[in-house]
C-alpha cells in the first residue's frame, strides 16, 4: 500500500468541499471516500487504487435515521451497515427482497463493516483489473484494451458490454434497488438532488473507468424504495459457486403483484449478468397480463437474454440466468402471508 493522507470530516459539508478538489468518485481520482471501507482498502492493498487522500466519513452516520418506513415506502440511510438492514424487522416483513439481498452478500463480518452507499459502489470483482500485473484493462488504465475479450471470462458479463470492457457488476443489494425503482439521494458542492439508481451506474461506452454519474464532492446520504403492492411477494435468488461468501455468478431479484395467479405488474431485476445492475424490462413486460405459468416464465426468461453476447468461458451464462428467473417466479408466486 502506498502512503496516503488520512482526514476525518466533521459533517456532509466539509467532507463534500474536500472530495470536490480533485474529481472524487471515479477510479483515478486522487481523493477518495472511506465509509465501512471493505472495497476500497482492499484496492488500495492491491495497488489497483492509489488515492493521496482518503477521507472518512465513519463519523457522520451517528445522527441519522438509519430504516424509516412510512405510507410513501422505505427509506435507509446510506452510513447504514448491512447486517443492520439485513435483521431489520420491518425491511424483512416489508421488503423481503431487500433484506435477503444483504443477508446473501459477502460474510458476517463484512456485513458488520461494510455500509449500503458503499457496497452499492463496489467496484468489480475482474481479476484483470484487480492484479495489476495484466497492463490490457481499460477500466484500469484507459486505452489499454481489456484482457478478458480473449482470457478466461467465465464470470464475465453477458449484457451490457461493448469491446472496451465486459467486467461484470459484483453487486446484489443495487440489483434488488433496481428492481424496485429505488431512488438516490445525493449531497454535493453544488447541493442536494435525487436520482434513480438506474441513472447512478455508468454503461461502458468505451469509458469503463467512467463509472458511475457522482458529480465531483457527491456522496450518497440514503436510498428511499417506493411503496408498491408488489413489495412483500418479492425475493432474491443468489446462483453462485460455493454456498456462502461468494459473488453471484447469475442472480434475480424479482418483485410480483399478482391477482391470483395473474401477473399484473413484475418487476425483475439480474445480477451477475451484466456490466451493471440490470433489469430486466422485456421479461416484465411478458409476464404483464400473463397468468404466471412455467410457460409463461421460461418465455420471459428467454425475453430477458435475448441480448446476451458471450465470449467463449462464459457461454453457459444465458441458460443458467434463464433457469435462474424461472425459479424465482415459480417461487415467489408460491409465497403466501398471514394477516399483515
């Protein structure tokens, strides 16, 4: 690890001027933000990342709401820790999508450091670009070329790549946000906005180092889920290659209302699929209207990697994410609840 400065902020505003310097948010920048710090310390060990200032922002969650549920839908702060939300009573009973996205990611004692703002800006799992030892890795060092279009990619990304990097998004509680419209709050230099989490992810558009749309000095203050009949009948479903502490070699976060067993709105988002969080429209758009059927699951499925491009190791991937969302639809229209 190379030597770095290390300041504490003493609220959001200090610590938004401070990151605004020098182009926070992005993998080259100088200056970056430290939370829970579970991905960037690990970077920054690797050598892939080597910032000159690492600001915390540990101290600034102490006077925050961290889950707050009213009529509107739900709120979590971003300083949140996720084994927090993961327990949380009313995200399970409410949101148990939500909930089962966190309890499925990482280990415990990840989940006790690691906080929601940050495990939604993960960076990704590649190991050409977490060894610095391959040059060819665009989201790196811009303009190099990316190794896996033609190394072992099994775990790589099937939709939403181009050439210039088809890295996969290594997250599963965004994917779950997506799903669910979730929408960003944000507080900067210039102010405070909101987002919906489909506009803070960045596609590679041959910038892959580009990779999200934080504004210089901008931090993620909370997440707010709208209310929805389809929040409780909802679930995770996490494919992966040993049984826990492991990343998602395809995932479905899947959200169904339904009158009977027909489908009046699904919301289906996949993870371990694509370059980022996905959600997967076209699937949702066959299941609308549709009595939820095995058949009518395996077509959304189809619908849903209809534009999959594999490269070699990791052609397995469109069929494994297709048994993937016929299992969760079957499984999710298969929840029943007491009285709520």
């Amino acid at each position: 690890m190379r030597p770095f400065t290390f300041e504490r902020a003493g609220d959001l505003a200090q610590a938004c001027r401070m990151g605004s310097a020098t182009g926070q948010g992005q993998t080259d920048s100088p200056t970056q933000f430290l939370a829970g710090g579970t991905t960037l310390i690990d970077l920054m060990k690797l050598d892939v990342l080597h910032p000159r200032t690492v600001i915390d922002l540990g101290s600034l969650s102490g006077s925050r709401q961290l889950v707050s549920l009213g009529p509107e839908g739900l709120t979590l702060s971003a300083f949140a820790k996720m084994s927090k939300v993961a327990a949380h009573p009313e995200v399970l009973a409410h949101y148990p999508v939500v909930a089962q996205s966190l309890q499925l990611a990482a280990s415990a004692q990840l989940r006790n450091m690691a906080t929601l703002g940050g495990n939604v800006l993960q960076r990704t799992r590649c190991p050409y670009y977490r060894d610095p030892s391959w040059k060819a890795c665009n989201k790196r060092s811009p303009g190099s070329g990316c190794t896996a279009l033609t190394a072992p990619n099994r775990n790589h990304a099937v939709l939403g790549t181009d050439d210039s990097c088809i890295a996969q998004y290594p997250g599963d509680f965004a994917v779950a946000l997506l799903a669910l419209d979730a929408k960003v709050d944000l507080v900067g230099p210039r102010g405070s906005r909101s987002i919906l989490l489909a506009e803070l992810h960045c596609a590679a558009n041959g910038q892959p180092h580009i990779e999200t749309t934080l504004r210089a000095g901008e931090i993620i203050t909370a997440f707010r889920i709208p209310a929805g009949d389809w929040m409780r009948r909802s679930l995770f479903l996490k494919i992966r290659d040993r049984a826990s502490y492991e990343f998602a070699i395809a995932s479905v976060a899947v959200a169904l209302d339904l009158e009977g067993n027909t489908v009046r709105e699904a919301r289906i988002g996949l993870g371990g699929m694509a370059y980022r969080p996905w959600r997967a429209k076209e699937a949702e758009s066959h299941l609308a209207g549709q009595v939820l059927t095995q058949e009518a699951a395996e077509n959304a499925a189809e619908a849903a990697l209809s534009g999959a491009r594999t490269h070699g190791h990791n052609d397995y991937k469109p069929e494994l994410a297709r048994r993937a969302i016929v299992r969760a639809l079957l499984e999710v229209r298969q929840l029943s609840f007491g009285a709520a």
